[in-house]
C-alpha cells in the first residue's frame, strides 16, 4: 500500500506540477499515476483481510485499519471525481476552473490521511513484532522505524513541492535600454 497510494499517488501529484509536457499529456501521466496507486491500494487491503481472515486475525480492529478504508474511499472519490471533470467527458470549462482548488486542496488532505495512515500502520507492524518477541533495539526494529521515516519526509517533500512557488523565470533576451 505505501508503494501504491504513497510513492505513486505522490509521483502523480509531483508529475502534474513538474513535468515539462504539454498539458494534456501531463493530466493523462497524473491519472494513470493515480489509477495505479488506486489499484495497488485497493489490492493491498484485500490481501490485508485475506491475511487476517486465513490468520484467524479480526478486521478492522484497529485506527489504521479504519483510517485505511475511510482514505481508500476519498482516493476513489476524488480519482473519478477528477476523471469525470477534468478527463472525460469534461465538464464546462467554468466547472473545471471552480473545482480546480478544491481538487488541489483534497487530493493533498487524502495524500496527507494516507502518510499519517502508513505511519499509523508502521507502528501497529512494529508493536505486534515486538509483542512475538522482536528486540526492541534490533535491526527489524530499526528497519520500520527507518521506513517509517523516509515514508513521512517523501510524503513531506510532496506537499512542499505542490505548494512551494515556481520561479519566476527572467527575461534575458535583448532589449533596449
């Protein structure tokens, strides 16, 4: 899940923003991004209930577990809510124009649920190995602390680079004085 709905949703959001296209390769690159980080979440939380169920485990016993389904249903919502306006079949170009920030604003607050939500699930990880036995300090341990962090500074650099300002590029042509 932090391959699908964290690494690629967070290249979908960054592509949009940064890649030199044209525009409308730069919409189809940011949906096809999503749809997979979409995918690979969706896939993810069925193979979690596989897991539990063929474990002998509850479902959805924990804050990450309903953390996890409440950001999958935004991500569903907001990926064909932007498909819809923005893809196919378009809205009006004055319904584009309005739903633009509003867009911009969800997409970053379901991106922002679904890092906090991985961290979330780093630390149910890491308390259920530590509870079998696992060393607090050994290297398991330090493995998803470390995984955890690199997760939370990748999701911050995201978010940063969607809201930092593009520079402002100088005219150095010839001109007259």
């Amino acid at each position: 899940m932090v391959l699908g709905l964290i690494f690629l949703g967070g290249e979908a959001i960054i592509s949009y923003r940064t890649l030199p296209l044209r525009k409308d390769v730069k919409k189809l690159v940011h949906l096809v991004l999503h749809a997979l980080a979409l995918a690979l979440g969706i896939i993810g939380i069925y193979l979690a209930f596989k897991n539990h169920n063929e474990s002998g485990v509850a479902n959805l016993y924990s804050l990450h577990s309903w953390i996890g389904i409440g950001v999958i249903c935004l991500y569903g919502i907001q990926w064909i809510y932007g498909f819809l306006v923005f893809f196919y079949p378009k809205g009006s170009p004055g319904l584009r124009s309005d739903s633009i920030p509003w867009h911009v604003i969800f997409g970053l607050v379901v991106y922002i649920l679904a890092v906090g939500n991985a961290t979330l699930g780093f630390l149910e990880k890491l308390t259920f190995l530590e509870s079998s036995g696992l060393e607090k300090y050994g290297s398991e341990a330090f493995l998803v602390n470390f995984t955890a962090l690199v997760t939370l500074v990748f999701g911050a650099f995201v978010i940063f680079s969607v809201i930092s300002q593009a520079p402002v590029e100088e005219d150095h042509s010839y001109s007259e004085i």
